[in-house]
C-alpha cells in the first residue's frame, strides 16, 4: 500500500474578468493530494491519511479521491476546507492562501495511528503540510517512525515561497526530513530557494551529501532529471507533450509514478540502493512519459495506467 499525508485544498483561478469583476473557477488540489490520484490511477491501493472537509469544497475533494479508488483513512471533520486564490493583474498572477485551523491541518498523533495502516510499504509527504505549525512538527516526527521502521518513506519539498513565512525554521526541517527520507525527489525550483547562492549542481551535491536516501531525483523541466542511486549518477530526458497545454501537476505525476513503479520493484527501503541502474532508468522514464502526458491536459490530470 502507498500511503500519502499532506495538503488538499481548492485553487480558485482566475480565468477572465466579467463586467469589471474577475471570474474565479475552482479547482480541486494540493501536491499531496495530486501524488496520491497519480498513484492510485495506475492501479495501486492508495491510502489518503489526511482529513478533509465535510462542507461542499470538502466534497468536492473526497469524491474525486473516491471515484479513483483511493481509501479515505481519516474521518472527515468540520473544519473549513484549505483555499489558494490566484488572481491576475496585468497579466501577472499573485497569489493568496487561506490555511488558518483548516481541515487538512487537523491531524492528531491519534489520528494517525488509527490512519496509517501496518500494510503500508510507501510512505509520502510534502509540500504546504511541511511548512509550519504543530500539524507540520506531527508529521516531521511520524515520517522518522516510519522510516525507523523500514518504509520505504518519499520526500518531494516542493517549495511555495509565497506561503512561507519564516524561511529559516521551514528549510531547517526540509533538512531534518531528508535525512529519513529513502526517495527524495527536488526540482531545480526547489534547489534555487533552498540554495540560493549556490549553482544548480553545486546545490545538488550538497543536498545529496545531507540525506541518507537511496534515490535522489532532481527534475529540471523540459531538461529532463538527474538521477543519484549511491555511487551511481546519471541523466533521463524529458518527456515531449504534444500538445503542450500546460505544466500544472506535472511534478506531482512525475512523483505518483515514480511512487507506484518503486513499489513494484517488492524492494523494502533497506534494499532501495540495490536496485539496477537499468531498472531505475526505466522507473524514471516511464515517470517523466506520465508527466508529459498530464501536461497535455489542463489543469492537473494524471494518466491511467493504460494510458501508459
């Protein structure tokens, strides 16, 4: 089982102006909650250990998570469903989050036993879950237990600046994080706020020399990946979408699949640094294919495993 934690929440975007007025459409979201419909549309069993909102946001989100199969763990609660607001001004987007005593920050040491089933072999987090707050701390500290206990346990940081407050304590537990992480996926975005004095590559060197993961990806767009397994570096081509639509999931898709074909290697995370070169080329290939073809769509839309 791939069990996914961290952020669901609703983006309004902003699509046109009316009358004056700018015209919002929702749509359902979040890094976490993207990986985990990624995962579960390639035929795997997925476990969402997150809460979600009972109110009609909130309903939106669990349906869209059922109707893919994916098993809700976490009772649903009162609690006000998370919202990310993205208007445009001439012609450029600003960004507002509304995540204050959300649902999906309602997660409790209680919670998650109950959530996290002993059938879970994968383990992922991420994103706005990491960023502050005791909710963040709660799954700092579960994400080291799991690791503790030979789940294979999967980090993407996938940094948003804009909601970060206090740059320090937040990179400060990224840091912390990687450290148990046995699948550390950064994007060159990532690398650029985390390091920001340092090249690309320099950045990436140093990040690998902080984390004990057996597999550290960093994704840099349309220039494919770099790949690090030990001693082992090598590079993967992007994938082309044709057509190109646009970009938004795309790393969250790379991710759920990268998640799902690792499980099927049957590898526990002790063994994950034995796995092949020839097979992780494969892995991350066919991770970049499912990325391109999300992009050939609007919105975040990962592919079926037919599709594939």
């Amino acid at each position: 089982m791939i069990t996914i934690g961290g952020e669901n929440l609703i983006d309004y975007v902003q699509t046109e102006v009316k009358d004056g007025l700018p015209v919002y459409t929702a749509i359902p979201g979040g890094s976490c909650y993207n990986v985990a419909i990624a995962a579960a549309r390639q035929g795997q069993t997925v476990s969402y250990v997150t809460p979600i909102s009972t109110d009609s946001l909130g309903n939106v989100l669990a349906q869209r998570l059922i109707d893919d199969g994916i098993q809700l763990a976490t009772p649903r609660t009162d609690a006000p469903t998370s919202l990310a607001v993205v208007s445009v001004n001439n012609g450029q987007p600003s960004y507002q989050f509304y995540r204050s005593d959300t649902a999906d920050r309602q997660i409790t040491p209680d919670t998650l036993d109950a959530a996290i089933s002993d059938q879970t072999r994968v383990f992922h987090i991420g994103s706005l879950a990491l960023i502050e707050g005791a909710d963040a701390d709660l799954w700092e500290q579960r994400f080291a237990t799991l690791a503790a206990n030979d789940v294979i346990t999967s980090l993407d940081p996938n940094a948003r600046p804009v909601v970060v407050k206090d740059k320090g304590p937040y990179v400060a537990r990224l840091l912390r994080i990687m450290k148990h992480a046995r699948v550390l996926k950064l994007s060159d975005e990532d690398l650029e706020y985390l390091a920001p004095d340092q090249q690309l590559m320099e950045a990436f060197e140093h990040i690998c020399s902080e984390t004990q993961a057996a597999i550290i990806i960093l994704t840099k767009g349309a220039d494919g990946a770099v790949v690090r397994c030990g001693s082992t570096q090598f590079d993967v081509a992007a994938a082309q979408a044709n057509p190109l639509v646009d970009t938004v999931g795309a790393g969250d898709t790379f991710m759920g699949t990268l998640l799902v074909e690792i499980s099927k290697t049957g590898l526990s995370a002790s063994k994950l640094g034995s796995i092949a070169k020839d097979d992780l080329t494969r892995i991350v290939t066919r991770a970049a294919k499912a990325a391109a073809l999300n992009c050939q769509s609007a919105g975040c839309n990962p592919p079926y495993e037919q599709d594939l």
